[in-house]
C-alpha cells in the first residue's frame, strides 16, 4: 500500500470517529513520512486532545514543530507531555522529552509519578520506573555510576537490564572483552536506566560511551521498542554487519 492511500484510509477512519487516538496517532506517523509536517503537528494535536495521556504523542508533535523551527510551541507541547509522561511513568518518552527541552535550552520540571506519591514513606522509588521496589543491596560497580546506581535503581529495574542486556549481547554476537563491544553494552545500560551525559557529569574520571553508529541505532530501536527483540525477526546481528 502506498503512502497516499496509507494517508487517506486514516484521514477517512479519523472522520469516522474523531474520539479514535490511535487513528490520529496512526495519521500523524503517515503525515510525518510524507513530510507533511504542519499536517502531522494538528494530527498529533487531535489524538491528545481525544487521549490526553497518550504521552508519545506530545514527544513526536513537538519533534514535527522543531523541524518547522517553531520551538516556543514545541516547547510547550513537551512541558505537557513530559508532566503526564512523569506522571504515568512513561519512561522512554519522558526521557526523549527531557532531551528535546534541554536542546531548547529549557528546564526540565521536577515531577513525580503516581507511584512515587503514593509511596509510602521510606519507600526505595527507582528513578527510572518511578514505582517502589527494592534497592540493590551494594553499588553494582566500583565507581561513581556504580554508586548512583544504587542510589537511583531498584533492584528490579537493574535485573530487567541484566535480562534484556544478556540478549542483546547474544542477538548482536557481542564480545565483552573487545573494547568497541564492551561501549556498546554500557551505552545499552545507560540509555535503559536513563544514566544521560547530563547526569553522567557528576561521575569522576567517566568517559561517555559513544558507539559505531550502526551499534548506537540498533540500541536506540531496540529501546525504542521497549527492548521488544522478537520484531527484527533475528536479523539484528545483520544490522551491524555480522
């Protein structure tokens, strides 16, 4: 099916019924590969409007507005979508959020989720998730970040890594001991417990990992994905060139 008819077919379901977020969302996503940026922004403007906690779409409308250079507008689209993303525990739109305001050169607003006001008191909240767990019983590393592991993660959130970081290391055939592997489990790592350059500038002596390209856009799918393997089909080591 080509993009146009892709186009029309949502253009006809939003019609329809106008109440459908994920038809808006759908429409948005097709505008934005026709280009049709302005149309995209209204798109995804409408499917807050009909779903007001549909976090991603305040994240991918505001990306359409920086393309328009429209940042004031964008700006305030992602100070609503961060608040309800921070709110539900939308991670990987919170965190995309927070990127696209720092780039503006706007503060990102210190919000707590639902589950972290609800706590109770003395609770261990993983930065992360915002939902109590349990925290690690020592830093998992001897260094800064090690530390702020500790201080920031629970127990949970960091064994969810460990399970997704185990296949990721066995989808993309990495070597540990090979140092151009190893920085790209570690930029793995950060990216999932949320570790950014930002707050990695308390961590003495850290070196950022930056991995070959193809390394980093295969993490950022895979993330982008909720760490969902099975949808490459078991290609991933081909994405890389293995």
């Amino acid at each position: 099916m080509d993009l146009d008819t892709r186009i029309k077919q949502f253009e006809e379901l939003v019609a329809e019924d106008p109440s459908n977020d994920m038809a808006h969302f759908s429409l948005a996503g097709a505008y934005m590969q026709a280009e049709r940026l302005q149309d995209a922004v209204e798109a995804y403007r409408r499917c807050t409007e009909a779903n007001a906690e549909m976090s991603k779409a305040y994240q991918l409308g505001a990306q359409a507005l920086i393309k328009l250079d429209k940042s004031d507008e964008a700006a305030d689209m992602l100070m609503r979508g961060y608040v309800i993303a921070a709110e539900r525990g939308d991670v990987m739109p919170k965190q995309a959020m927070a990127d696209l305001l720092r780039q503006l050169g706007r503060d990102v607003p210190e919000v707590k989720s639902k589950a972290e006001q609800d706590a109770p008191p003395g609770s261990f909240v993983c930065r992360k998730t915002g939902k109590a767990g349990h925290q690690l019983p020592r830093p998992p590393f001897k260094t800064d970040m090690g530390t702020w592991i500790h201080e920031n993660i629970s127990k949970e959130t960091f064994d969810e890594w460990i399970g997704l970081g185990t296949k990721i290391i066995n989808e993309l055939k990495l070597d540990l001991s090979n140092d151009e592997h190893d920085v790209v489990y570690e930029y793995g790592m950060r990216r999932f417990l949320g570790i950014t350059p930002e707050v990695a500038e308390s961590f003495e002596n850290d070196t950022y990992p930056k991995p070959q390209g193809e390394f980093r856009d295969v993490i950022d799918q895979i993330l982008g994905r909720m760490g969902d393997l099975e949808a490459f089909g078991g290609q991933l080591d081909q994405k890389v060139g293995g």
